[in-house]
C-alpha cells in the first residue's frame, strides 16, 4: 500500500530518517474510494475507509510511532507518548484530523490535515527534534457523517457530546446500523462512550484542513477580501464555527396508484417536498443563512406509486444563530408539519491565545517560503471564520484549547471533487506545522 512518500538524499532526507512529502502522500491515496461518478467516497465502517486506515498505520509505524485504536473507533499516532508526565491534564500536543469522506466528495477535506502531520512529524524527526511533550496524529472516525448522519461521530462520542446509544441506532440508507456496522469490520460498538482521561490530556489541538468556501476575510489584506485566494495569502487561521443544525422534515401522504387516482383525490408528499425545497431557499435569501436539501428519502420508491411518505433533511447555518432557527421555523410553517432536530451545534469559537502563539511559528514559515506580506509588513496570515464543522470544534466545545489553520482553496469548492489546493501550499501548510510542532513541543512549551 505504501509508495515512495519520501524525499530523496539529493533532495533534502536529513540523516535522522525519511522525510515524507505530503504531495506524495495524497497521490498514494488518490486512487481509494474513487467514486464512478466521479470524486471520492470513504464512508465509514467500508473498504476504502478501513484501507487508508491501514494504510495511516503502516504510515504511522513506519516512522517510529506508536498506534492505537481507542474505544469509539478513533486512531492515534504517538510521538513521545512514554515521556515522563505524558499521562498528565494538558500535557498532549494533538496535530492531525480525518480520513473519511462525504459520498463523491473532495480529496483534501480530512486527508490534507493527516497527511500534512505526517510530513511534519517526519520531517521533526529527521532532524533529530526531540519533543518534550507527546505529540500525537489522531484520525478521527467519521467526521463527515457522510454514512450515518451525524458528523464528528468519533470526537462527539470521545467528548460525551453524542449518546453511544443513539450512535448505535443511526442507520445509512441500506439500513444497517451504526452498531452493525462497526461488528462487522471487528469494532465494539457496546465500547463507544465518554473517555474524559483522554480528552483531558490535550493541552493543545491543532487541526490544518483545506479552505472551504470563500468567507470574508481579515487582518492585514485586502479590506473586503473573499477567501484566502482573494486575500491572496497560502495559509489562514480560522476564529470560530458558524452554529449550524441538521433537521428532519417527515410527510405523510397516501399510497395510490399513479395511473388510476385522479390528481385532485390525490394525497401527494412529493408535493410537500418540492415546496420544502423552495421554501428553504426562500427562508435562507430572508434571513441571511445557508440551508440545503441535499438528501431526500421517497417511500416506497415505485414510479408507478404515488408515495405513502416522503422525507427530506434539511442542513442551515450562518453566521447568526437566531437567523438560522427563524428560517428553520418559516420552513415548517410553510409546510405546516413540525421538523426533528437531528443535530446543533452553536457557534464554536477557537481560542484567541492558542492562535496568537501559533501566528509566530506560522509567519517563520511563511518568510522562509517568500509569502506575500501585509500592509503591516508581516507575511499574510489572515483569520476568517468557518462554515463548516470539524472535529476541533468538538474538542473546542468540551474545553479543549483548539486552533485550526486553513491552506487556500482556489476553487472555493468543497465536498465535492473540485476541491483543491496547490501543491506548493499543501508543502507549505506541512512546513507550518513542522513549526508549530517545534515551538509547542520544545522545551519552554509550558510558557
């Protein structure tokens, strides 16, 4: 499974061991889980996904790590794990993120955060850094939800934020169970559940991942800028999670025959559905928010039938969370029928200090790449906030000093294959991280 990753002599392997290219990393992988359609599909718990964990865990041991699967499915990498007070409240350094992905989606959201860590920490140990204090790469299990619903399972389970019971119930439109999954690829999903010890044992969590859209940017470029291309910065820190929800919207309607009731004896839940949709986007440009039908379940399925139920999921958020409720409320109203919150997250604010610290390390990146500089004369390092969830969130949300550092995307596309980033800004983002890696484990991290 594992190709050639790593630089060559010639090209700069220092004499502590391989240094790997993140570049290589992802085109190892770029073949897993290509859906027909086009795109990537990882889904938890499926071949593709279980095949880039082994794949993270030859990575990982290959260079000296010490991997393990915790109870609710998710994997660590450790680096310095048996240092003297590694066991101690706060005294984790975790860089990493996920492998899974949304049906068809891109192949950077998740991958870049893992892959970037991986080259960061063999980087660290080819020049012969020893850290003092653990570092760890976790993967975190189905962070996207694309398979059973809710996203950030893994974190949300670790943290007590997810229910180990509900988890279980969750099924993916075949109608398997999150719990029969995880029994068939060897998992205990009777194990799922809180793990305080280990969440208290992060001092620090740093998440690198693919921009995602082109939200309004700050600090130090153009007034105005929409995203980091427009910024034109490589690299950007993110300040919060915009609060976002799932909702479920059921209809009801009575089963007929398509080619024998007339239409007006007829009880029609599509009719409900095609409104909700259109009542979603009306609700969204009223309020200010996003909101999107993107998964829609019709029963039973015959085109000859008129449907005995219709379901439809709606996702909302936006920067206001009082705006993004008022528009799920029009919603329902709309459609007179009262929708189930699957899913809320409010807003998640990464914290301020932790990305003070690590603005330093970033910016020693960027000079010694040549990075564009701001009106300050300092390299461009703009913060914006986030449309999308992350495990960071989570971690954030149960008190975890969090920061998350975003690589330039282009296309402002995500969960979708346009997804991208240039390699010279994924080496760059894995360049960064070598740097926060260094200062926050060194020997002063405690200042």
């Amino acid at each position: 499974m594992i190709g050639d990753a790593t630089t060559s002599a010639a090209s700069g392997m220092a004499p502590g061991g391989p240094v790997l290219d993140p570049v290589a990393l992802l085109a190892e992988i770029d073949d897993v889980g290509r859906a027909a359609g086009g795109g990537w599909s990882r889904l938890v718990h499926t071949d593709a996904e279980r095949t880039l964990r082994d794949w993270f865990t030859e990575h990982a041991t290959r260079l000296g790590l010490d991997v393990e699967e915790d109870r609710n499915g998710n994997l660590w990498a450790w680096w310095g794990g048996d240092l003297p007070g590694a066991d101690a409240p706060g005294a984790v350094l975790q860089v990493g993120s996920h492998l899974d992905s949304v049906p068809a989606g891109g192949a950077y959201d998740g991958p870049l955060g893992v892959v970037t860590a991986l080259a960061a920490v063999s980087r660290l140990r080819a020049e012969a850094f020893t850290p003092h204090r653990p570092v760890v790469v976790p993967v975190f299990a189905e962070e996207e939800g694309g398979r059973f619903g809710i996203a950030c399972a893994g974190s949300r389970l670790m943290t007590g934020a997810l229910d180990p019971v509900r988890a279980g119930a969750l099924a993916d439109p075949d109608g398997t169970t999150a719990a029969d999954a995880a029994r068939r690829v060897g998992a205990d999903p009777t194990a799922w559940g809180p793990d305080p010890v280990r969440v208290a044992r992060i001092g620090e969590a740093v998440e690198l991942h693919v921009e995602q859209g082109h939200l309004p940017t700050s600090g130090g470029c153009r007034h105005g800028a929409m995203g980091l291309a427009e910024a034109g910065a490589p690299l950007g820190l993110l300040t919060e999670i915009w609060p976002h929800g799932r909702w479920r919207f059921d209809l009801v309607g009575e089963p007929n025959h398509a080619g024998t009731t007339p239409l007006d004896r007829r009880v029609d839940p599509m009719l409900a559905l095609a409104e909700g949709v259109l009542a979603a986007r009306r609700a969204a440009e009223r309020h200010g928010v996003l909101a999107t039908v993107g998964k829609v379940r019709v029963d039973p399925g015959a085109v000859n039938a008129i449907p005995s139920a219709a379901t439809f999921w709606l996702d909302a958020r936006g920067a206001d969370p009082a705006a993004v409720d008022a528009a799920v409320a029009d919603i329902a109203a709309a459609l007179g029928a009262a929708p189930v919150r699957e899913s809320w997250t409010p807003v998640t604010r990464f914290d301020a200090g932790l990305g003070a610290r690590l603005a330093g390390p970033v910016r020693a990146a960027l000079t010694a790449a040549g990075a564009p500089t701001g009106t300050d004369g300092q390299p461009l390092l703009p913060t914006l906030p986030s449309g999308a969830g992350h495990d960071a969130g989570v971690l954030a949300e149960a008190g975890v000093p969090t920061a998350m550092l975003v690589v330039r995307n282009p296309s402002g596309i995500s969960h979708a294959p346009g997804e991208h980033a240039e390699d010279g800004d994924v080496r760059l983002g894995a360049a960064a991280l070598v740097e926060i890696i260094r200062d926050r484990a060194d020997a002063g991290w405690q200042g």
